[in-house]
C-alpha cells in the first residue's frame, strides 16, 4: 500500500475515534443533567388504603377491667387477648380477618369445637387523604408510609397463621418478624428523611414512629401477660396496630 494511503487511513481512524470520544463525552455530559437536575414537583394528592377486618370475639365484658381480666387467661392459650371497645360493651379479640367468611368459620370452629360463644366485629378504618406538592420520589415514599399500619397488619397476619397451622415453629416464625420490622422501618426511614419537618405530617410521623416502636417490642419478645404465647403475641400487636391506625385516621379526619 503506498506511504500516502497509509497515512490518509490513519488520519481518518484518528477522526473517527475523536468524533466518538466526543459523543460520548456529549451523551455523559447529557446523563450527567438528567440525574442532578432537580426533579419537577406538582401539586399531588395521596389516600391510604381504606381497611375492613373481621375480628373474632370470645369473650365481651361491660367493662374494661372485667375483659381484661377475661383477656389475660386467653392469651396463654394462642388468642390475641386484645380488648376492643365498642358502644355495647368490651370486646376480647382474638384474631382478625380480612374475609369476612374466613372469620365466619373460625367463628363456627370455636363454638363447635370449644364450647364457646363467639363474635364476628366488623372493624373498618377508614382513608387517610393528603394534598402536597411532590415530585414521584416523594409521591412513591410518602404512598408507602400512609399504607405502613396496613402492611405491617397483614405481614403480622400471615405469620400468625403460619404459627398456627405449623408452616412456621417458632424460631421461623421470629425470623419472618425481624424481617417484618425491617421492612416496615425502611419505609418509615425513607420517610423521615423527606417529610419529618413538615408541619402538616407531625400526626403521620407520630404514628409511624409508634408503629416502629409496637414491631420492636414485638421483636423483644415484651409480652402482655405472663405466659403469653408467641402466636397470641403477634395477635395482640397487629390488633394494637389496626386500632392505631383507626386513632390515626380519626386525627386526621379533625386537623
């Protein structure tokens, strides 16, 4: 190949290269913007899950000392032992359901089985409803904290079906609720690095950090009653988080 073809090749694969460094400096340059570029917020409104769960009764006491006293010798026996008041009286919960006709035949199950009187109470929470103005990050982060009472109750459901049906022994079953206060502490951490000093979210942010406070004492194994069982544990602590999440709501509805 002669001299001159030679170089006229090499000056063109040096244009080339050149020409390559340079789109590629322009297309990093053109990423670059993308990801420091703030991220344009517009007026957003946010609503939480509404909840209805079908709680199991045993026992009811006009009285929230006398179901307390009720509650106690149930907790030793696998039941939540949690007492729910009502207009007509105190309730002593025991478990509850998102279907209604799976509380039904729990229900059936008891009064065949054991002899006792049992209660299906319809136990709703209603819709947290917020306006802001977000970008999507804070719409996705801020969506997760207002459903984090729901999720951690159907988390903590599932583990004490698990318990109960014998999928999961009891160190499985403290494995899955470590694993479930972890998921619900991320949420709630994400949170509170975007939204903990805004005035109009001080009720949310209460809330969720007794939310996190229930899941660590239930990971401590802190029990109600002396005796207590693990199942009857997680009962108790997702029926404290259900009637939490009501009181939040309530909060809410008055501000």
């Amino acid at each position: 190949m002669p001299k001159i073809a030679k170089n006229v090749k090499k000056i063109l694969i040096g244009i080339m290269i050149c020409l390559l460094f340079v789109a590629l400096l322009i297309c990093a340059n053109f990423l670059s913007m993308l990801l420091i570029s703030p991220t344009e917020k517009t007026s957003t409104s946010l609503s939480s899950n509404s909840l209805s769960v079908y709680a199991i009764s045993l026992a009811r006491s006009p009285t929230n000392l006398g179901a307390e006293s009720l509650a106690s010798d149930y907790r030793k026996i696998g039941s939540g032992g949690f007492v729910l008041e009502q207009e007509d009286g105190f309730y002593v919960i025991s478990s509850a359901y998102l279907n209604k006709s799976d509380a039904e035949l729990v229900r059936n199950s008891i009064e065949q089985n054991q002899n006792i009187k049992a209660y299906v109470i319809e136990f709703s929470v209603p819709q947290i409803s917020i306006s802001l103005s977000l970008d999507s990050e804070e719409k996705k982060v801020l969506q997760k904290a207002l459903n984090a009472h729901e999720n951690a109750y159907r988390l903590l459901f599932d583990i004490a079906l698990s318990l109960d049906t014998n999928v999961y022994n009891e160190i499985s079953a403290r494995l899955a609720i470590n694993s479930a206060f972890s998921n619900i502490n991320t949420i709630v951490s994400d949170y509170k690095i975007l939204f903990e000093e805004i005035e109009g979210l001080k009720v949310l942010t209460k809330a969720l950090d007794n939310l996190t406070n229930t899941l660590q004492k239930l990971c401590s194994g802190i029990t109600i009653t002396s005796g207590q069982t693990l199942s009857s544990l997680v009962k108790y602590r997702y029926c404290e988080i259900l009637q939490a999440d009501k009181v939040l709501c309530e909060k809410f509805a008055k501000s």
